[in-house]
C-alpha cells in the first residue's frame, strides 16, 4: 500500500495552504482527503484476497486536481449540487443571476455545482480528531459570503467525515445561512 503524499499536495492555493489528512481505522485501513474542495481523495481497503487497494478514482498530485478536465472528483460540490438552468433563481421573489458555468459546444447556459468557483475550488479549513466511540474523523468548514458565485446571505458550511471500524466513511453536512438580502421572513 503506497499513501499519496504530503508534498505532493502542500502548498499555497490562492493565499490558503492545501494539506493532506489521513485517517485510518482499527483494521488497518487508511482514507485520505485534501482540504482543497473537502476532496476524498483515496481509500485503502482490501480485497477478497485481503490485498489492499485504493477504490476512490482520482489523481496522486494536487495539480492533478488543479489541471483536471473533470474538476469534481471526489469533491464538496455546492452551494448547490446540481444545475440551475439559465444561472438564474428566485428567492422571496428576487431574482438572483448565478454563474454560467455548464452547457454544451463551449456555451455556458447553466449554472452547476454551486458555480465557477464553487466549494470544490475553494480551500477549507481542516481539523482531525475521534468521535465517542474513538473512530477517526475529519472537519471541514467553509465561510462562503453573501454574493458569492451570485447567492445570497453568508452560509457557514461543515463536513464531517468519520472513518468507522467497519471500513465505512460517515459523512455529515451541517450549515446556518445568516443575512440574505432582501428576504421577508
């Protein structure tokens, strides 16, 4: 089993240090992530032969990441998962023009996964730790600001990986909005 490693992922991303974080469990198997868009970057697990083997597709560089064709792999996606057709919503009816970011032969009509430089593009705070029952986990956060890619209000983002004894990464997701201009509540 060869783990990625640490240099090849260190270093400055727009002002904010990239890390990579290991996490292993009581069976001998390791999870790695980067703080650079909350990325699951590998998972060694082992086989039916007890071989162990990495089962996340991705790359072994940071600049793998930074110069892919298909820039999601393995990452926190938002504010919104999906497409938004046209880039544009309405909220308390305002209407709010989001970045165009998707669409075909080079026309960008939509917007997808939270924008041009959405979460997966954004570099997060991390901290490792244990839960109760003393299984590794991973915290992510994210400060992203009212007007951001075209949202409103500021959304305070958490992503809490835990890597259980029973080879399963438990992955919970909280927020709180605050201040979304305009909103009649």
């Amino acid at each position: 089993m060869e783990l990625l490693k640490k240099e090849k992922f260190n270093r400055l991303v727009e002002g904010k240090e990239v890390e990579l974080y290991t996490l292993c469990n009581n069976k001998g198997c390791v999870a790695q992530f980067s703080n650079y868009g909350g990325r699951w970057l590998a998972m060694w697990v082992p086989d039916s032969h007890g071989n162990m083997g990495d089962v996340i597709l991705g790359f072994d560089t940071l600049d793998g990441y930074l110069n892919a064709t298909e820039q999601y792999y393995g990452a926190i996606v938002g504010r919104v998962c999906g497409r938004i057709g046209k880039g544009i919503f309405k909220l308390n009816n305002v209407p709010y023009q989001l970045a165009k970011n998707d669409g075909f032969c080079n026309l960008k009509k939509n917007h997808l996964h939270g924008g041009t430089h959405g979460f997966s593009f954004q570099v997060w705070d991390g901290k490792t730790g244990k839960c109760e029952s003393g299984e590794d986990t991973l915290e992510f956060t994210y400060f992203s600001r009212d007007g951001e890619e075209g949202y409103p209000g500021n959304l305070q983002v958490k992503v809490t990986y835990t890597f259980t004894n029973e080879n399963e990464i438990k992955i919970d997701y909280s927020e709180s909005i605050s201040a979304i201009k305009n909103c009649i509540c």
